[in-house]
C-alpha cells in the first residue's frame, strides 16, 4: 500500500506516517504491522483527547492488486486528460476492512468518538455500505445531497427520503457547501432572490432529520469569489487547469467577521487570498445587527433545533409526496409534532396537505416574509422561496 494512500483530516503526526510508509513500501494492508502502525497514529490522536476523525477521500484508498488500468469514458476533463471510469482504483472491498479496523480502535476510548468519510460515492446504496452493520462509519458525508446543484423539490424529496431508508438505519449527514465546490449563494441563487434561497436551503439543512455539516461563511452568505488572473491562483487544480478550472481558491476567501479593509480576518495588507467586496455587507458584524439577516436566521433555526425534541430528536416523514413546488415533512417525537415546509420557486405557493387531522392548528414555530400564519395544517400559505416551520396542536 503506497504511503499516500491514507490522509486522515486531522493535525495527524504526519512525519510518523509518511515515513513509515515510505521507507518500508513492501508492506500492504494484509501485514500486522501495517494495522499496528495505522492503530498507533489513531491512539495517539485519541489519548491527546480528539474527538474523532474525519478521513478523506476513503473510496479511493485501495488499488486493485493486479494493477489494472480503469477504463476510458468518452470526452476529456478541463485538464485534457481522457475521462475515465474508477472501476479498480474505487470503493475496492479493502475500504471497509479499513473503516472497521479504525472503528475498533476508536470505539475503546469514552465519548462516543466520531468517524466522518468523505465518500463521494455514485448512490444512497453504495453510501450506505459504509456504515456497515453499525462497525464502519457513524457519518459518511452524502454528497448525493450537496451535489444536486439546482432548486428542485422534486429531486431533494426524492433523495432526502432515500437516505432516510437506507438499509443500514444509518444517521443522515447533510452538507451543501464545503472547500471544493463553489457555495450554496451561487450555485443555487438566481441572482434575485438569493437571500431568501439562502435561509430556504438553511432550513433544509437543519430541520430534516440527521447530522448537519456547516461550512464557514454559508450562515453570512459569503460568496465564491475566483481569481481573475491566472498569476493570483494558488490552488494546484487551478494552475493546471485554468482558464476552464478556476481552483478551489474562490470558496477558501477570508472569513468575514466585520465591514472593514479585511473582514476583520488580518491586519495584512495582502492576505492569502483576497477578500471579496461583498464582505462590507455580508460579515458577522453587520448581519448580526439586522434581524431578518442570514445570520440571524441561522441563529433562529439552531435555536429551534435545540428547543424542539422533534427537530433536534425526531423521526422524519414526508408529506405532500407529489408537489412539484413545494418540499413538505412533518419531524415527529414522542409528545410534538413539526411541520416545515419549504417553497422552491419564486411565486407564492398554497400547500394542500392530504395527511390524517389536517383541519389541527398549527402554531407559528418561524416563517420568513411573505405569507400569513395558517390556519389549518390543511393549507400552508408560503411566499416566494418561503420557509414555514409550525408545531402541530
């Protein structure tokens, strides 16, 4: 197994690792003293008290042992490389000898330590894989979810409810932005109504029931901000791939934590990278003033998971299962129930819900702007992008 093949996202001891793996590279996985040096770096972390690891790139640590080259895909990416299908360098068995092994280890230290995947696999069935029978992974990231890339409540239903069904009755994890991909602003904002798709895709984040990843900035509304200039690129997938490949360098941008020359991040005159514009209005400093900012709407919703049994503990049912507009689910606990409905166009929408006792009353848990408290759980009035999160009497 080559030394590169394991990166654990953690300040891990990496001078140990790497030469281990490097001055010894006719050990695989099958040698005990492969496990014993991979157990060793892992109790080392843990006896100076982390609380888990998260692992990167999982799918991809093994190789298929007679080398075998994977084959051609038609096309080429933006780096002029032929595309190709990871069938022997992808999701090998070997993976989940790994993610058990690293689980044994962590499960004989207190505090329930927690093992995150990055596991960018092709459906909900081969994620659902690595949970295992409950001895792989507590929470492999669902990039099914963050990759949809468009506003549909269609295809949100339909996946959020496959994850909810997975056969290993694994805990959801939910992300929509992280440090590869451009953020949530843009990549769903229609240019007009993008503060309200923001707070729409922050409800959908944490009033369904699972794990919910936040990446910072998205609770401002911080914007993916790239290089203009080939020469102002740092990120390697950039300088290769550019123009077509602009890096990851635009969602890496500086956190904005107040209206000043650099968002309260440095007192460089030139840092890192740059901060974007859209920092005087989106930080910390300002947004935390203004009610009705993303920030504060985060703050709302976090409260409400807290306060709430069924959001923070509940089980997750889907309502109004054929609503093209509209993404509505009821979070039940033992003595409340929740409705949030979630309105993904820019027109005013009605939402008829057909579930048993709709003519209850609902109770105004939190809403943003454009539509009227309810009635009935019969009918929810929503307004354009709209969120309404009501308890049920």
């Amino acid at each position: 197994m080559e030394h590169s093949a394991w990166t654990l996202d953690a300040r891990t001891n990496q001078y140990y690792y790497h030469y281990f793996y490097t001055q010894q590279p006719d050990l695989n996985w099958r040698n005990p003293e492969v496990h014993k040096a991979m157990d060793g770096v892992l109790e080392f972390w843990m006896n100076h008290g982390v609380a888990g690891f998260r692992i990167d790139a999982v799918s991809r640590l093994f190789e298929d042992s007679g080398l075998h080259d994977d084959p051609y895909l038609p096309g080429y990416n933006v780096y002029g490389d032929r595309n190709i299908e990871h069938e022997y360098t992808d999701n090998l068995p070997e993976v989940h000898d790994v993610l058990k092994e690293v689980r044994r280890v962590v499960d004989r230290y207190p505090g329930d330590p927690v093992l995150v995947t990055e596991a960018d696999e092709p459906n909900i069935e081969e994620l659902t894989k690595m949970y295992g029978s409950g001895d792989e992974v507590q929470l492999p990231m669902d990039f099914q979810i963050a990759d949809v890339n468009e506003l549909s409540a269609t295809r949100f239903r339909d996946l959020f409810n496959q994850v909810e069904n997975n056969s290993a009755h694994g805990q959801p994890e939910y992300f929509f932005s992280n440090h590869d991909q451009p953020r949530q602003w843009d990549r769903y904002g229609d240019g007009k109504h993008n503060e309200q798709i923001a707070k729409l895709m922050a409800a959908l984040l944490l009033a369904t029931r699972g794990t919910p990843q936040m990446y910072y900035g998205e609770e401002l509304g911080m914007r993916t901000t790239d290089p203009v200039r080939i020469e102002d690129v740092h990120d390697p997938i950039g300088k290769i791939g550019s123009p077509k490949e602009k890096g990851r360098d635009g969602e890496r941008t500086p956190m904005q934590w107040d209206g000043s020359a650099e968002a309260g991040f440095t007192t460089s005159a030139k840092p890192g990278l740059p901060v974007p514009p859209s920092a005087a209005q989106y930080n910390v400093e300002t947004e935390r003033k203004d009610t009705d900012s993303i920030f504060n709407c985060y703050k709302r919703l976090l409260a409400l998971r807290k306060s709430e049994p069924a959001l923070r503990d509940g089980s997750y049912e889907s309502v109004s299962d054929t609503d093209p507009n509209v993404f509505a689910f009821l979070r039940r606990s033992d003595d409340s129930t929740v409705l949030v409905t979630l309105n993904f166009t820019a027109e005013a929408q009605t939402v008829k819900l057909a579930i048993p006792g709709r003519d209850r009353k609902v109770k105004t848990l939190l809403k943003t702007p454009g539509a009227a408290d309810p009635e009935s759980l019969g009918q929810i009035p929503s307004g354009p992008f709209g969120v309404y999160i009501g308890k049920v009497h």
